[in-house]
C-alpha cells in the first residue's frame, strides 16, 4: 500500500503480532493499533535523518536482540 510516497505493508500473521504484544507489554497501545493495520513501513520524512522505517512484527524481537537492546539498553526498544 502506498499513502503519500509511504509503503505501508500489509497486516502481519495474527501470532506475530501477539509475540509481538507479549514481549514488548510496555510499547503504546497506538502502536500495536498501527502494526495490526499495517505490517511495517518505510517512507520519506520532512526532517533529518529524511527516512524512516518501521520494522514488520516478524522482526521486532529479532532486531532488539541482534542491536543488543537488552545487553546494553535495557528497558528499552526499538520498533524500526
């Protein structure tokens, strides 16, 4: 899906997005309503860095552990 020079993806597996919810409790609920609609994104910005990307469900998890999050930040995550 394309909404204003954004990709949006379609919605995730229903168990992604729970593994999702489970691990991260803490994220808003704004965003689980988002990922349940929309499976990621990436588009342009009007601000620097000029780019962003939110990461799909599937990858959420494996990403804060590939960075390091828990080891190094922990208490925090990242969704893109």
């Amino acid at each position: 899906m394309l909404v204003e020079n954004v990709n949006l993806a379609d919605p995730p597996p229903a168990q992604a997005l729970v593994a999702v919810r489970e691990r991260f409790p803490h994220l808003p609920a704004e965003y689980f309503e988002y990922l349940a609609q929309h499976n990621g994104g990436e588009g342009p910005l009007g601000i620097q860095p000029g780019w962003f990307q939110l990461w799909p469900a599937e990858r959420v998890a494996e990403y804060n552990d590939g960075y390091g999050l828990p080891e190094f930040l922990p208490g925090f995550s990242a969704i893109g």
